[in-house]
C-alpha cells in the first residue's frame, strides 16, 4: 500500500472536516491528476471511500435524530434507479478514450456547479419567487426529480452528493434546520454512492488497494479537520474551497 495513498485521504478528510463539503470534489480530481488513475477507476473508487465514509456520519445523525427519513427516501427514489441507468449507459461505452471523456467532462460540470452551489447556498434559502412557489407546491415530485439528476451526475463524476444536493434541499425545504438538512443529504448519499460505486466495480473500475489506503487516512483527517473547524475564519475557508473547485473544474470541463 502506498503511504501517499493514506496521506492523500488524510488531507481531504482534513478538509471535509473543515468544510463540510470537498469529499469526492477534491478526492477524484487528485486521484487524476496527482496519482494518473484513469477517471473511470478514480471515480468508482471514490464513490465506495465515500459510502464508507459518510456511513459513519449518517449513523451519529440517525442517533441524534436529524435524518428526515420521508425527503431521503424521495431522494433515493429518483437516484437509485438514474445510478443504475448511468451504470448501464457506462457499460455500453467500448471505447476507454471516449469512456474517460464522458466521466472527466461530467466531473468538470459537478465541479464548478458545486462551486456555483457554494456561492449561492444562502441567496436561495430566502429566494421568493412564482418559482420558489411552485416548486414548493410540487416538492415530492420534485425532490424525486433531484435525486434523479444527483443519482446519474455522482455515478458519472462522484461529485454532488454534498455541497449540490444540500444546496437543493436548502430551497425545496427553508423550513427545516440546516442540521437536519444535512443529515438528510448524508443518509442519502450512503446508499447511492454504495449503489453507484458497486456499479462501478462490477466494470472493473475499482481499486481496491487504493480504497484501503485512502480509507486509512481519512478517519483522523476528519477528526482533526473537525476539531480546528472552529478557529479558522469561515468566509476564508469558503471562497477558498470555492476558487479551487473552480481552478479544477474549468481543467477538466475543457479538457
């Protein structure tokens, strides 16, 4: 096992640690271009780093009670069955040139659309609007309708099961507490990160011994990233994450 493997994951709990958000925007893009795995197996190995990570996470807010199980069984409802349809579009893609153009060109999108989502979280939780009004009208169709479009865009990129999708619940349900948002979102994105990255490995997109590594890492990356949250500024750590998945998604989207 490589040491950088381990230091890699380390990091980027780091930063999910302080931020909350960065897991597979930060992870498959190293993976890329730090470590030259192709996008394919970076992404299948980050989506199964991810369910393993984040079951942890859904498990302490299913004890503390800040999981709406209803919004998160829409959500699946609409995700699960669009992983399984990316999977069997990925499946039908022959070509490994034009399989890696597909995933790195989805990956630039997720990308700078979390960074979009980042920027915006909190304009869209006050926005009041005929289609505010709306889409709050038809909120279960809707929300199956998000969760559709995150269960195809995370199999295709292992990004937006975070920043993305809570930014989505943020302005489908104002009324609800940011804590029991999030909750929501990581119970979420266990079960389709798990669906997406077993998906994966049925491909053969899945390295194994990179998972371990990374797995070994992130734990006390997480723990510490948590513990110095607190005594950092905010806006800083923000628009500092923003600027990077910016940088790094324009390389791909144009790549």
């Amino acid at each position: 096992m490589d040491i950088a493997y381990s230091v890699t994951g380390f990091l980027v709990g780091l930063v999910v640690g302080i931020t909350g958000v960065g897991g597979g925007s930060l992870m498959t893009p190293l993976l890329v271009l730090l470590f030259g795995f192709p996008p394919s197996v970076a992404v299948g190995t980050d989506l199964l780093y991810a369910a393993v990570t984040k079951a942890g996470g859904a498990a302490v807010h299913g004890l503390n009670r800040n999981i709406d199980w209803k919004i998160a069984g829409l959500l699946a409802a609409g995700s699960l069955p669009a992983s399984l349809a990316a999977i069997l579009f990925l499946s039908g893609v022959p070509d490994p040139k034009a399989l890696n153009v597909t995933l790195t060109t989805a990956l630039g999108f997720m990308l700078l659309l979390t960074a979009v989502a980042l920027i915006y979280r909190r304009p869209l939780q006050s926005v009041d609007t005929r289609l505010s009004r709306f889409v709050h009208r038809y909120r279960p169709f809707v929300t199956v309708a998000i969760g559709a479009f995150l269960g195809s865009m995370v199999t295709l990129s292992s990004v937006g099961a975070g920043a993305v999708g809570v930014t989505a619940l943020l302005f489908l349900f104002p009324a609800i507490s940011a804590v029991r948002i999030v909750g929501t979102d990581i119970a979420h994105a266990v079960p389709l990160a798990l669906a997406a990255g077993l998906g994966h490995a049925w491909l053969g997109h899945v390295d194994w011994i990179l998972l371990a590594g990374l797995l070994a890492g992130s734990l006390p990356g997480v723990m510490l990233g948590s513990y110095i949250a607190g005594k950092l500024p905010e806006h800083l750590i923000r628009y500092s994450l923003i600027t990077l998945l910016v940088l790094i998604g324009g390389r791909f989207a144009v790549r």
